[in-house]
C-alpha cells in the first residue's frame, strides 16, 4: 500500500466524500489516488484560499473532516487564510501539503526551489501540524493529525509530505489510540444547587451547540426545565423555532435578547465563549448582576477570565444529557417566562430595515434544505436579524470569529458538497470582489448555488467607522477609492444567470444564479449600542417609557 | 510627533511615493496620515494579495522601499503569498499590519478577536519581523525594519503595531546606525590569478545585478575584459543588448547559452545564485569541467555548496567597479569569442514556436519604457525566450524564485506606480484567474497597463507534467475538471478593452486593455533538456552532425 492509498484510504473510513484543491508537481500522486477511488472525489478550485474555505464549509455543515489540498511555495501560503478560520471557528479541516526537500535549513533563505517551513508558519493557527519526511512515520502521524482534528474541539491540521512519501510502500501499523482525553461531567450538581436559589436563568448557548450534535437535545432541555434560551449570532440557527429561544445576544444583538440577558441573575454558557464585548460598560452590569457558569470543551478556552464565572471543562452534550437525565427545573419559571415572552411580543416587529426586510423574505421563500452561507461586514449582521425575523430552521454558516472577508464563495462550495442540496450565499460587494475567480467554480459545475448580493457600492462597515473616527471617508465608498464591477456582466463571463432580486427568486435553486439587491449606500449597521449605553439600551432607542416600563421587568 | 506621522515621514524619506492596501479599524490611522500627505499616495487593492504584489513590483523595479498594508486578521494572512515571493526575490517591501490587544497569550487559541502571532507566522519568511506594543519603541524599529529591508541582500520585512501606538505621541530619537555591514572587496585578486590560466571565462549574471544597480558597468565589464556574459532566465533585461550577452542557461534555456557554459572552464558568478538544476545529470558535467567563482551578498545563499566553487561575500556593484578599476583581461580571449559568436549566429533562430512569436512580434512593438510583467507557468518561460529574440532591452519583472502564480496583475500595478509608464502584464488564462478581481483596481483607475493573455484553456505546466508521468490528466484542461470564463465579458465587466491579440496592438498602451492570444493547448513547453542528457543537447535536438561539430568547438 502506497503513502497516497493509505492516506485516500484513511480520509474515505473518516466520511469525507470531497477534496478540494489545485494540483501542482509535488502533490500529483495524492490527487491521481483521490481520481482513481469511486467514494471520494477530487475538486479544482480557482484559487488555494477557496479549496481552504470549501474544505471548512463542508466540514462546519457536517462536521465530518474535509481536505484541501495544495502544491508546495504559494500553493500552500494561499491557504493561511481559509486555516486561520477554520482554527477560529474550530471546523475539521486536514490540509495536505508536499515539500521535496528532505530537510530545511532554517539558517538560509533557500533550502530548495519553493520550500518552505510550512509547520513553523502554520503551527499557530492549526491544532497540529507536522512535517512528515518518512514512510515509517506517515501512518501514524496520519491517524493522529486526523484524530486531533476531530476530537475535543474541533479545528485544522496540516501534513506536509515529503512527496516520494506518496508513491513508496508504508509499513503495515497497528490502530492508533486517540490522544485526546475529557473529564467526565461534573458540572450538573453545581448547576441544579446554583437553580435552586436563581429567579431568572438563562441558557447562553453557542456553536458548541452543532460541534457536538445537540440540537435536539438542547432544545429538550428548554422545553423540560422551563429555562429560556439565548443564543450568540451566528449561532441562531441551533435552535430557531423553538418557543424558548429568543434571539441572539452582543452589541448589535436582537433587542428582546438583550433585555433579558440584562436581566438573568444566572447564566449557563453550554458551548459558547462568551465572545461579546465584555470588557466595555454596556456589558459589565451583567457580570455585577448574574452568576455565569461555563461548560467549555477547549481547555485554552476556559483560561479566559470572566469576572464571576465559574468553568467546566466537559463535551457540552455529555453536561445536556446529564442535566436531562437529572430532571432539572426551578421553581419561578412562570413568571421569568411570561417576562421573556412579554419583551418578545412588544420588541420583535422593532428593528428590521430595508436589508433584513429583502434578507427575510428571501429566507421565508427558500426550502428546508437550503444551507445559508454568510460572509462578512454589514450583511452578515443583516442576514442574522433576517434569519430570526424569517422564523426559518435552515443551517447557516459564518466565519465567525476570524472575520475571513470573501470566505461565502468558497464555504458554498463545501457546503453543497457536504450536502449534496442547494446553498444561498449571501454576500457584500467587497466581499464578492475578493474571492470572485471561484464563480468559474460554480458555474462550469452548475452547482444550485444562489448568490445573494448585497451591493452598497461601498465597504459599509469600515466606512462607519471613518466616519464615526474621522468624519469623512478614505477607500470605501464610490468616489474615495472604492468601486464595483458591472456584476450582471461578471456573472455573463462566467456564465451564471444574473437577474435583480425580486420576491420569490429563491423558491427553487436548481443552477447558479447572481442575485443583485441594490442597498442604499447610506445604510448604516443598526441597531446598536452606543458607547456607554447599557447594552439592553441600543439605538435607536425605544420610547423612554417603553423602555422604562420593560427594563423595570 | 504621532506614530502615525513619523512612519508615513520615513516612508517618504526613503523614497516610497505609493502605499498599496485594504482599511480596516486598526490601521485607519495610518490611511489617514497617507491620504493627508501630498507627497506619497494610498491605492485601494481587492484582495489583500495583490496588495503585496503591488508593493513587490514597485519595489522590484524602482530598488526602493514599498509598502503593502493590511488590517489584523484576515487581512495580514490574505499577504502571506506575495511576502514570501518577495522573500525569495530580494524585493525591499515593508508590511504594515495592526493589533488590538497589548500582549499574545501563545497557550490558548484566542487572545482577542481576530488576533494573531503574526511575527511567529511571517519570521521565516521576512528579513525582519517585530511587534511593536509601545510608543517608545516604535521609532527604533520603523528605522531597523526599513533599514533591514534594503539593506544588504534586500527583501520584505513587517511590523505588526499596536494599533493605539498611531495615534500616541512619540518620543524623539537619535538617528539609528545601519544593522549590516558588509566585507571589502577581497576577490579581485583571486579572479584576476585565475584568469591567467583560463581559456574559456565567462560572467554568469543574475538578479543581484539590478539589486545592485549595476547593468551599466557589468556591460562595460564585458567589453573591456572580452569575457562573454550568461545570465539565468529572469536575467535577461540586464544587458540584453549587448554583443557580449548571449542568453541565459538552464533546463528550459536558450540552446546557445546552454552551449556556451558547456565550454567554459571558468565561471565567474556575479549575482547569480547558481539556482539552475545542480544535481542533474544535464548540469553535473559543468562542476566537472568549469571552476566556479561565486559573488555573494547574501551569507545564507554563500552557505549553499556547489561543487568546484569558491564564493566571496561582497556587493557585486564593488567588485565589479574594482575589475574595472584592475582592467582585467585574458589571453586567448579572440578564440572563445568567435566560438561564442558562431554558436549564436547558428542557433539564434531555432527554438521558437507560435507563443514565442506572438510575443516576440509584441515585443518588438513596445516603447522602451513599457516594464514587461510576467505571470508564473509556461507563459513566462515563452516571454523570456520571446524577449531574447525580441532584442528589446525593456525591464523585465518575473516572481523569479518563489513562483507565485497569479503575481503579475499586482506586480503590473505596483510597477505602473513605481515607474509612471506603461506595462505591458503577460500572463496565463490560470494565472489570470487567480487574482481577477484586481481588474477592478486596474479597471476604474484606467491604468496604462496591457494585459497579454496567452490562453491555452489548460494549466499546461502541470498537464505535461501529468502526461509525462501518469499519460493522462486531471484538473488541468477542459474537460479533466479545469475551464476557463469568457474573457471578454470578464473584460467588459471591469469596464477594460477587450480585443484578439493582432500585431501592433501594444504600439501604444495608453488605457487599460486585455488582448487575448488564443494558444492551441497541446503546445508544450519547449525546448528543454530530456532526462539524462547533456545541458546542451535540448530536445528538439538539432541535426546530429551540426550538433557533433558544435559541440566539438
């Protein structure tokens, strides 16, 4: 058996049914492998930074390992991005690398023609990365990088190959023991002492929720204890129709949502990193006011200080099966509920503008199958607010914590691959410009991808910022340096349909399709909250009296 | 005196009048003081990649210091690439990236959102990388950053500011001391001695020439001493048309020059790092017959062994000032010439095919002071050919070391910028791909940039690659999972001219336009050398007998 047999071998027994990439000299053996299999298949993107970005929309949509793949020199450095967000928002993602060189001397400047020290540039930004010089060592180092990559929290590994690895013969291996282990649920004890005493707790819940499949189980416990559910963004479609979630949470988070985190006097985090700015005043009063407990699966993760918290590090499924098993409930649920559910039905209709009100049609007319994939600025905060006004349960997929403008293209790709069903990609202008090679992706395959467009003719968010900072603009806007392409004549040269949005377009998504929504370019992001204001206090503000009236709830 | 300020002042003191990047929050400071100045310019790029492009064609063709910025996160990762080209080829670029958070705390996986270790991921790719958390430091690193990057063998380097350091008040400085220092000439001596017993020297020059400034002397080396000049490929503009110069060598190279450094007994290596395929079987006989004098500036490269050789670290510039100085010459010089002479005269002709002709017809068509920017692939090799045949003397930019394909749109731009005259952009339907959104850039500034794209619907490197070593191919034709999009319309989108490649298209380039070059897509690249034979016998191999007298002389 090969290196590259082993290796294909390894990725079909883990489930991935997609590899994406380009093809260069050092790493032919592995594709021509991946070509000859019937259960896997070989994808060629247009650019490294979208293989990357496809291999993490698949693996976020099924959380199931994916690959990219790419040749040695600026094959493998155009990958640093799609990694970096894959490490952020803890995807499985394996990256296949060759070198062909048996050695870096890292005292030069060239050890050989495009060899690189891919693990020291990679190693902060992968759970694991190793550079494999022997076929003695590959399969093992295989095993393990997988391993680590699926386990604990999830994220991405790199192999870089010695490429005569790929042809030689390996020796046979004995199985490989996993190398990560967890602590054993410990936290529900705490949490039901912590119950008995808390007149309004919460449910913080956040991707950790879809890292370890407990959507359903989630939403059981809901239902069961009588405890209402928050969510951060990006993570509103864990549980969406359920009665006891009510909205995301953060500086531009869904009023009602942040009204009753204001509220709790106990929070329980379940997969979620406390990520919103805690450190400002909007947000302090809730450290003052409410107890946090945090169930967390990343042990660098649960280093973080928040001020009266106190951590567990557990599989947030084990804790939700635990605390199922354990019968929770507390005693004023009534009356918390009728508080929740009072700030839903006053506060849901406020705050929905032009963007969120052509984003929430459009998701109320797509099917149940249709994966969202978001990318990043102003429309991805607009599609969130959509998401939730729409009372859809469709997957929606972000680059949530590295911010990867341009990922929507790539992480569409994966996402129909992981799913085999149509994708909505909603997108910016900036955004689309940056990746805009991979259309050629999507149209030469005919993927039932929808492309959303958002065109604001500018880059709405750093423009508000200029604007707030400096009082003018600089490079965001038409005529300071900005600018767009004619994308009904870009969508032409690759040929996808081009049509402007109008009600219905995203019934049926059967082919590749650009939909331009033009956006006035002076939409600002809102609403949000002012500096120093509390965070349940956004603009644009409420009535005073309204507002009195609920926040004394 | 804020950072912000000092920065953008040593920027101009050093020459740079073009900044190249994408605004994000922590780094609007310094847009600001850019776009406050007369004397030194902002441009918005698309995608962060062809940012550092820009930067690194500025750079390569002016020899001054550019810069390329990005914002934290995904924008520093999006420069990875062209860093690493700039690495490997010398080019002084200074990267300006910005951070949030005072300190990294290496054991967990977030510090803060979107922030990085950047130093930890660019140190192996940057003559300097430094994080710069406070005020009081920052003048002494902007000015040992600087000073590192053009100093000595010159390349990129980057700081990485807390972003509040722009806006502080920083201290004054003393001026900061040079951190290189470089040997005295010491080999003129030793090449002086050995000239003495050589029958056939010849200089083989490289890009250290142009570091160096040097082409106007190296050419008056070459008259007053009758020693005939090789260079490698991507060397070709440094006195191209010289009698003395008689093409560059390699496994893809101009059969005469290959010729020519079968026959020498005395190689004398000015700038050049001796790069060509070392190990092979078509190259070992040269260590055999040849002694190699090596001029080094770089330690790193000097510690490389090549066989036969003895390297002396010194700017290239001094030693050949001190050669002229010395009036150097051989004894049998008459002989080698008029063998040289005969090689050229027989062979000049062969080898080129129909994209050799296309652009050497292009070639001849331009103005002297169009800079010819190639991309990476099989156009690149057909440009250097063409520009041999062309016997034009125009500057030529290549990603000569690192071969980063998809270079040549930023590098085009950033050389635009440097040079304030046309370009005339050669590249590959792949190449042209990759980085496609920067039409936009190119597009609404309505740059003097002409783009040549030679396509032949296939990534044709790596399909003879694929053909040679598998007999079939995969992702890289039309049909194995590789396509193209309708350039035209890909053209018209960015509002860019569109026309077929037709003589005399590039006689004046006043306005941005893409001229396509339809290629049929079985040309392979040729000649080149077949496996296990001698340097100078490249396939197609000429007639035997003139081969047999040729290599006799």
């Amino acid at each position: 058996m090969t290196g590259a047999e082993f290796l294909v071998d390894h990725l079909v027994k883990l489930g991935d049914t997609d590899v994406f990439g380009i093809p260069g000299g050092v790493v032919l053996d592995f594709l021509y492998e991946l070509d000859r299999r019937e259960d896997i298949s070989a994808h060629l993107s247009f650019h490294e930074q979208c293989a990357g970005f496809a291999a993490s929309g698949y693996a976020q949509l099924s959380g199931k390992l994916c690959v990219a793949y790419a040749t040695k020199g600026p094959g493998i450095t155009n990958l640093l991005t799609p990694v970096a967000d894959a490490y952020s928002d803890g995807s499985p993602v394996l990256i296949v690398t060759a070198h062909s060189e048996k050695s870096i001397d890292k005292t030069v400047r060239f050890t050989g023609e495009q060899e690189l020290d891919t693990v020291d540039i990679f190693k902060s930004v992968t759970k694991y990365a190793v550079r494999i010089d022997s076929a003695a060592a590959f399969p093992f180092e295989i095993k393990k990088a997988c391993s680590i990559a699926i386990e604990g929290r999830k994220g991405p590994v790199l192999i870089d190959v010695l490429s005569s690895v790929f042809s030689e013969n390996i020796p046979d291996i004995k199985s490989h023991e996993s190398v990560m282990s967890y602590e054993p649920v410990s936290s529900t004890d705490y949490i039901i002492e912590r119950l008995k005493t808390s007149r309004r707790p919460i449910f913080l819940i956040g991707d950790g929720i879809h890292q370890s499949a407990a959507e359903n189980k989630i939403r059981e416990l809901a239902d069961k204890s009588n405890i209402p559910v928050l969510s951060s963004r990006c993570s509103e479609d864990v549980m969406p129709t359920s009665d006891m979630y009510f909205g995301y949470i953060g500086s531009h988070g869904i009023r009602c949502a942040n009204f009753i985190l204001s509220k709790a006097d106990l929070i329980i985090a379940l997969g979620n990193r406390l990520a919103f700015p805690i450190n400002s005043a909007s947000f302090k009063p809730i450290y003052e006011n409410a107890e946090i407990i945090r169930i967390e699966y990343d042990e660098s993760e649960a280093k973080r200080h928040i001020p009266n918290s106190r951590c567990f590090i557990e599989n947030v499924a084990d804790t939700i099966n635990e605390l199922l098993r354990r019968d929770i409930c507390y005693t004023e649920s009534d009356m918390w509920i009728s508080i929740c559910k009072r700030l839903k039905n006053e506060l849901f209709e406020s705050d929905i503008n032009i963007p969120t009100h052509i984003l929430s049609e459009a998701f109320k007319s797509i099917k149940d199958n249709v994966t969202i994939v978001n990318d990043v600025g102003n429309n991805e905060f607009w599609s969130s607010r959509a998401y939730i006004h729409a009372g859809i349960s469709n997957r929606a997929l972000y680059s949530k914590c590295f911010g990867a403008l341009g990922c929507s293209l790539g992480k569409s790709i994966g996402a129909y691959y992981a799913s085999k069903a149509p994708v909505l990609c909603v997108t910016g202008d900036q955004g689309l410009q940056l990746n805009s090679q991979e259309l050629q992706f999507i149209g030469m395959h005919r993927l039932p991808i929808a492309i959303l467009l958002l065109n604001n003719s500018s880059s709405g968010m750093i423009r508000d910022r200029e604007r707030n900072r400096y009082g003018r603009v600089v490079h965001t806007t038409q005529g300071s340096g900005y600018g767009t392409p004619d994308f009904e004549k870009l969508a032409e040269a690759y040929g996808i349909e081009y049509t402007e949005y109008t009600a219905g377009v995203f019934t049926k998504i059967d082919s590749p399709i650009l939909v331009e929504a033009m956006i006035d370019e002076d939409i600002a992001l809102a609403p949000n909250i002012p500096k120093g204001n509390k965070c349940q206090n956004l603009a644009p503000e409420l009535d005073k009296k309204l507002f009195d009236e609920l926040d004394k709830l």
